[in-house]
C-alpha cells in the first residue's frame, strides 16, 4: 500500500530547479508497434499469423516457428509477477536520480516473459495487469500494475513518471468561452488540479457560463488571447513559470470551403486563431514547461490539443477549417519533438463535430463537450498521446487504415 | 489669409496659447471593436507583432508590423462606408477632399443624460437647447457627442447585452435634420460606433450612418478628452490614413483649443 501524496510545498528559492533528465531512447523501428500502441493506451503485442504465439521483445521472426509473419494485435494484459528487483544505484543519469527503482520479471497468460516497471503494489507471484506506457523519453515501456484498485493507486511514484495527472497541478485552460473549455475546467477541478487559469479574450464581451467560472476557489480568469502575441506573452510572463498542463481549447469553427467563401478574411482569421495562436502560445509556454520537466511533485508535465479529426481528412463542407486543423495536427507532432527533452508529453484528442452552435444542423452523432472533458482526464491520467473521441473521430480513423481514398469520396457529400 | 497669422497660430501653439488636446485612445490589440453577429465579415482586430528589437532580428532597430480592420480604435468613417453614399463622388478616404480634414466642431455635452441612461439618445430638442444657448450650429462644423463614455471600463464601453449593445448616440430625427437643415460636416461620439448600440431598431437602422454618408458626410468614433473642449470654438484635425479606396481608417484626431 501507498501514501497518497502531499501537496507539494512552495518551493525553496535558494536551490536550483533540477533539470529533466531522460530515461534511454533507443529503439528497433519494429519496436515502435509498441510506442503505438502506448500512444492510444492500448496493449499489443506482436502474433505470429502462422502458429499464432505471442512474442516479446519486438521480433523480426516467430521464436517458435521462425515465420516472419508477425503482426501487433491487441493482446491479453494479465500476467503474473515472476521476480522482482530494485535497482539502488543505476548508472543512467534519469534513474539513478529516481533510485531507487523497482523492476520485475512477469510472465504474461499469453505466453511471453516481459521485463517490466513495477507498481508498488505489486508483489511476487500475484497476478498484475501489463500495460505500455510513454516515459519521459516518449518511448514506449512495459508497465505492471496490481489487478485490482488498491489504494492511492494513481499516486505510485513510479507510476506517475509515466503519466500527466492533473492532481496537485496547475493548468492553463486557453479558452474559457468555448463549452469544451468549461467543462474541462470543471473537470480538472475535480481531477484534484491545484488552479486551473482560464484564458478569456476580449473580456469586455460577456459569454455563457460566465458567473460560473467566476470567484469559484481555484479557478482563476486570465485576459489570454492566443491569437495576439503581446497577449500571451503578457500571461506567460506573469504564469508561466507555474502552468504544468496546457489545455488548448481554441475553438474557431467556420463553414464553408474554398469556392463558395469569398476572398480570405475568414481563412485568416481561422489561421490566427487555430495555427498562429497555437505558436504564440508554444513560444510563450512551451520553453519554460520544458524547462520544468523534473520540478517535483508538479513537474509540467503536458500539453493537450483539441483536434477535428478532419485535421486527417478533410471534410468539404468545413473545409477550410479541416486545414487549419491540419496546419495544428502537423504543428503538433513538431511542438512534440521540441518538449520531448522535457519530458512534457503532447496529447492530441481529435473529435468528430461537437455538440455546439457551429455544428448546429449537422446531424448527430455530435460529441457533447463534457465526453471531451472527460477524455482529456483519462488521457492525461493514462500519459496517451493520440484519443479518438465519438463514433465519427474513430470511424474516420478506421476507415483511413482500411482505404483513404474512399474516406475522401464519402465525406464530399 | 496672410502667411503671418499661419506663423502666429504655429507660435500660438508652440507657446500653449492654443492647446492641442489629442482626442485619439491608443491603438492597441485590446480595445473593443464593433461586434457583429459572427456570421457576417468581422474586423480584424488590431494585432502588433515585433518585427526585431535591438535583437538576432535586427540588432539596431526596433519595429512592428500592424494589422487592423479600418474600423478598429478612433476611427474615421468615409462616405463609400454606407450602402448611402456608395455612389457618391470622391467618397473614399484617399479621394475625399482634403480641406475637408481640418474644421471646427460643436461639443454638445450630454453626459448628464448618459450617465442616467445607456440609452441615451440625442433628440433636436436638445440641439435647439444647446443652440439657444451657444447659438446656431454653423454649416461644415463637426458635431461632437459628448457622453463621458470614453471613461468606463471597457466592459462597460461596450456594454453588451443579450439583446445587442447599449451605448448612446443620435435618433434618427436630429441625424437627418444636422444633415439637412445645419450642414454639418460630421458627427462624432466617444462610442463604439457614431450611431446608438441599439441603432440597427431605429427607423432608417443606423441613422448616423445612413444621414451622414447618403450626404457625403463623415464620422468620428472612439472619440476621448471631448470634456476638454469647449462648445463652440475648437477646430478638429482629422486625417485619415490615405487607404485606396479605403472606407475609413484609424487616425490620430486633435482638437486646436484656445487657452484663454
């Protein structure tokens, strides 16, 4: 059993911020079917297509048939704890300074053994749950957890090194005004996050939910307009040092494509809002969340983007505004590389229309703005890096792997 | 005129006998603009980015660029801004009349009126009021709207509501008569826009706009320091950016005061 942990205290201002470290990086690219399946919270293991055993590490051919044919499918989790080992003084920098570090031996029902990072719940012979999890290198690791709930589960330090609970942390919620963004302030509240900023643009323009957010402890209203430089470079200076999640919650739906809008004011304003507000706001967070990686208990520890799913296909109708999600998606994978010495993961959530006034005659499914809460919660507390959420963002991902050119004729409708 | 009274009035406001009160809030990303349902165009909002200061960027010299819709902080409103006076000659800020950039103003001051009700409108019966006291409102004379609203906060300045914006301004009736039966050049208001929050309800909608441009009239808003004015007598300096074919433009608007 663990202790829950303490509210971390403020800091000492005589001692130096330590600086991230990082666990080792290196990877065979067949590995990376893992670092996929960390990526979407899944477990898969690679199956042999011709005699159907499990193999782990990442093979280039069956160990018990020498076939080739290996593919990564979802794969049963439970296992059982064969050995287990602490690590005191380990020779890599990242865990030496986590020392000391328990790792274990757990022999999986479906077959293969699998060196694992340990929950300290776990004990020797009992039967744990194995999952693949993104460490502060971005890497995927295997990870084994006790079967069941005990108690402070989430707090196990090892377990939080792989994950960006908002519990103790503070967070930057961009916009406020959006529905997203208010349920997702509602919700990291009850996640246990110390303060959740909410950004508000143009505070001379009252907006639904407004009172809400309001004088509520915890929640504190910041002028942010993502798309203004000075603006955001105002906030951060003021908070950057203290925001250890950032929650983009632009939202700027418009409809229409290129044909049928005239001239590009509306495009301009979908790219400053969505594209050049996303720079702005990296520039300005981005370094110093890198910077504090490592920083305890409230280390900064993510970076979540609200994505359209059509960031992947476009979707004519909304045309424009399916490349300026684009522009987003790639703009991520890069943000994602630059925070990656931190430690600081980027989550991408991408959505099928959501539930709000833009989509208005679009029929349902719609996502409501508080399953979209609720997946930032699960996904930052899992440390995933890629979620579809609703039945049109996962229907679009499939179809994509199955045939992209037919997703491009059907959503020309 | 003798080129000697020129020089006396640059001596004059060299030496502070003529005050120059800037009547301009500053340009800047923050200040409320017009809002419109967002379905329709939107102005872009006033956005300054650094270009380099005395960095990598460029290690001597500090400058930004700007971007802003026409009708972004004190403004200026053309003629060819209203379906009115779309047809007008000469109607734009870069071929509207130059001579027409400088000429004295009227201050009517209702900032009693304002401060009891947002609403506010301005009537003729007020202006014959204020013309019975300070007398008749000479033709080609800026009529300035005096509310104190350039003093709120801006939440208040904007003062939106779930029913549109509160804000005074002009009825229909006295826009239509300053046209017509005074001759002014142009109106001016320390709001938003020259016509009331609630203007688009009036009869025509928007009758500053309508009045004023259908006559190949202008328009000053975000307007400040009009208390530093007096009724009759300032003469305003209002040049627009030269924007082809522009509609209207931020600018820099001062009043020339005499100080005794």
């Amino acid at each position: 059993m663990i202790d829950p942990i303490e509210p971390p205290r403020r800091k000492n201002p005589l001692l130096r911020t330590r600086l991230p470290a990082s666990p080792p990086r290196a990877r065979s690219r067949t590995s990376h079917g893992f670092t996929r399946a960390a990526a979407e919270g899944r477990f898969m293991l690679q199956r042999c297509e011709a005699c159907g055993a499990f193999a782990y590490p990442a093979r280039e051919a069956c160990p018990a048939c020498l076939s080739v044919d290996l593919a990564f499918v979802d794969a049963p989790r439970r296992g059982a704890l064969l050995a287990e080992t602490t690590a005191r003084v380990p020779s890599d920098v990242y865990f030496r300074e986590r020392a000391p570090w328990r790792i274990g031996l757990v022999k999986m029902d479906c077959g293969p053994t699998m060196v694992a990072h340990l929950h300290a719940d776990c004990v020797e012979g009992a039967p744990v749950l194995m999952s693949f999890q993104l460490d502060k290198s971005g890497q995927a690791v295997a990870f084994a957890r006790p079967e069941g709930e005990t108690p402070n589960m989430a707090d196990d330090r090892q377990w939080r090194e792989m994950t960006a609970d908002p519990k103790f942390r503070r967070v930057l919620v961009t916009n406020g005004r959006s529905l997203i963004g208010q349920e997702a302030v509602a919700a990291l509240k009850a996640a246990g996050a110390k303060t959740v900023f909410v950004g508000v643009a143009e505070p001379w323009r009252p907006f639904a939910g407004e009172q809400l957010l309001r004088g509520q402890q915890g929640i504190e209203l910041v002028t942010l307009d993502a798309s203004d430089e000075k603006s955001v470079t105002d906030l951060a200076a003021d908070i950057g040092g203290k925001v250890d999640i950032l929650v983009n919650t632009t939202e700027y739906v418009r409809p229409g494509g290129l044909l049928d809008r005239r001239g590009t004011s509306i495009a301009r304003d979908e790219i400053d809002q969505a594209y050049l507000g996303f720079i702005n706001l990296a520039q300005a967070f981005g370094p110093a969340m890198r910077m504090r990686g490592a920083d305890g208990v409230n280390s900064s520890a993510a970076w979540v983007n609200i994505l359209s799913v059509h960031a992947l296909a476009n979707w004519p109708a909304f045309g424009a505004y399916s490349a300026s999600q684009a522009a987003c998606l790639s703009l991520s994978h890069c943000l994602r590389a630059e925070l990656r010495p931190g430690g600081v993961k980027v989550l991408n959530l991408f959505t099928g229309p959501v539930d709000n006034e833009w989509f208005q005659t679009v029929p349902p499914p719609k996502v409501a703005p508080r399953a979209v809460a609720q997946a930032i919660m699960s996904g930052l507390r899992g440390g995933l890096e890629e979620m579809y959420v609703g039945d049109v963002a996962e229907e679009i991902r499939q179809r994509l792997a199955a045939n992209p050119k037919a997703v491009e004729r059907e959503l020309d409708k | 005129m003798q080129s000697k009274n020129l020089l006396e009035l640059a001596g004059a406001v060299s030496s502070g006998a003529v005050r120059v009160v800037d009547l301009t809030f500053t340009l800047s990303p923050d200040f409320p603009v017009i809002v419109l349902p967002p379905e329709f165009g939107q102005a872009a909002p006033v956005r300054i980015q650094e270009i380099s200061r005395y960095d990598g960027r460029g290690p001597a010299w500090y400058w930004n660029n700007v971007t802003f819709g026409e009708h972004t902080g004190t403004h200026f409103d053309a003629p060819i801004h209203w379906f009115t006076g779309k047809d007008l000659p000469n109607n734009s800020v870069d071929t509207m009349p130059a001579k027409d950039m400088i000429a004295p103003a009227c201050v009517i001051d209702c900032s009693a009126g304002a401060a009891q009700d947002p609403d506010f409108l301005l009537t003729v019966p007020l202006v014959e009021a204020w013309e019975a006291k300070h007398g008749r409102i000479p033709e080609r004379h800026w009529v300035l709207l005096r509310t104190d609203w350039s003093k709120k906060g801006w939440r208040d300045y904007a003062n939106l509501r779930d029913d549109g914006a509160h804000t005074p301004g002009p009825n229909a009736a006295v826009m239509k008569w300053l046209v017509e039966q005074r001759g002014i050049i142009g109106f001016g208001t320390e709001t938003i826009g020259t016509d009331a929050g609630q203007a688009g309800h009036f009869e025509p909608p928007y009758p500053a706009h309508h009045f004023l441009h259908g006559a190949g009239r202008y328009g000053l808003q975000c307007l400040c320091n009009l208390d530093e004015l007096p009724a009759t007598g300032a003469v305003i300096v209002a040049s627009p950016l030269k924007i082809q074919n522009g509609s209207g433009s931020p600018l820099r608007v001062i009043a020339l005061v005499s100080a005794n």
